[in-house]
C-alpha cells in the first residue's frame, strides 16, 4: 500500500514539474517565445491596434487630429536660449544653427497654439463631439500640439515608435494615453 502511495506522489510530482516547464503547456498569451514568432505577427500588429483603441474609448476619445511634423523645431523660449549661448561662444555654425531655429521657432508656437485652440473648443462640446490632439509623440511640432492641449486644461494621445537613437515621449502627451509601437506603420 505504502509503495503504491509513494508511486503515485512521484508520479504526480513528476507529471507537474514536466508539464510547467514545457512550452507546450504554457497558454499562448503568456508565451513570449510563441509570440515572437514570424507566424504570429499578424497578431501583434493587433494588438498594437487594439490596445491604444480600448484605452481611448475608456477615457471617452471617439476622435482626435492628428499632428505630425518636424522633430527638430524647438520652441521660441528654447531657441532664444539657445541663440544667446551660440552668441555667446562665438562659434560661427553654432550661432547659425541658433538662428535656424530662431527661425523655424514660429511653427512649433503655431502648432502650440493650435492644439491649445482644438482643446478650448472641444471642452465647451458634447462628449462626443470633442476632439483630442494626438501626435507622433516626438519632439518639435508634435511636442507643441500635445503642449497647447495640456495647458488648455485637456487631454492628448502620443503614439511612439520603438527607433535606435531616437525620441522619448514629449512630456506634455497625457500620460496614461502615451502609447509605444513597434510596427512603424501602427
């Protein structure tokens, strides 16, 4: 009796540890190995889709504008502090560097003041007739719109791409819908 009891407890034992540690038995949704997989790219291009779409519907965004544009403009305050530290120093291509941006600065403050203009008006609308910044989540003209909501009180969406040596998302995107991608195209 004692040795069939034995048995059957090793078996038991031995039957849990093999069936934990096969791949096979891991559920699909946990299984990162399976999931990377080329066969399952289709379904990772979904999620990418799904995801940022459940969490918009859950903070009530049914429709955004979209904002794309340079990442290289800076806004007039960084340009000018950059443009007296190139003056400073003399350095020839760094002061015209500095007035490139001066000169560009005017389309980062107009995108600010667009998604500042957007949000104004889409607070004072039906719940489902607001509209909500979204961008690339980036710096430069992206940053500004994502800004303009922000300091109009509202909301805004960033949908960030995975790139070497590339962006962080902009400090302005509302943070619980600042979304990262990995398919550029998403």
């Amino acid at each position: 009796m004692k040795s069939t009891d034995d048995l059957q407890e090793r078996l038991i034992a031995r039957y849990e540890d093999a069936e934990m540690q096969r791949k096979t038995y891991r559920t699909a949704y946990t299984d990162r190995e399976f999931l990377s997989r080329p066969e399952t790219r289709g379904i990772r291009i979904q999620l990418e889709m799904l995801k940022p779409d459940l969490v918009q519907q859950e903070h009530g965004i049914d429709s955004t504008i979209v904002v794309y544009g340079s990442a290289r403009f800076k806004s007039l305050e960084d340009a000018q502090q950059l443009h007296a530290a190139a003056m400073q120093s003399g350095d020839s291509a760094a002061i015209a560097k500095a007035e490139q941006a001066l000169g560009h600065a005017h389309y980062y403050e107009e995108a600010r003041r667009f998604g500042r203009i957007v949000t104004e008006h889409s607070l004072h609308c039906d719940e489902h007739q607001r509209l909500f910044i979204c961008t690339g989540g980036g710096p430069g003209i992206m940053e500004a719109a994502n800004r303009g909501a922000m300091e109009a009180g509202g909301k805004s969406v960033g949908l960030n791409i995975i790139l070497p040596h590339e962006q962080e998302p902009n400090p302005y995107i509302t943070p619980e819908l600042s979304f990262k991608f990995h398919y550029f195209a998403m």
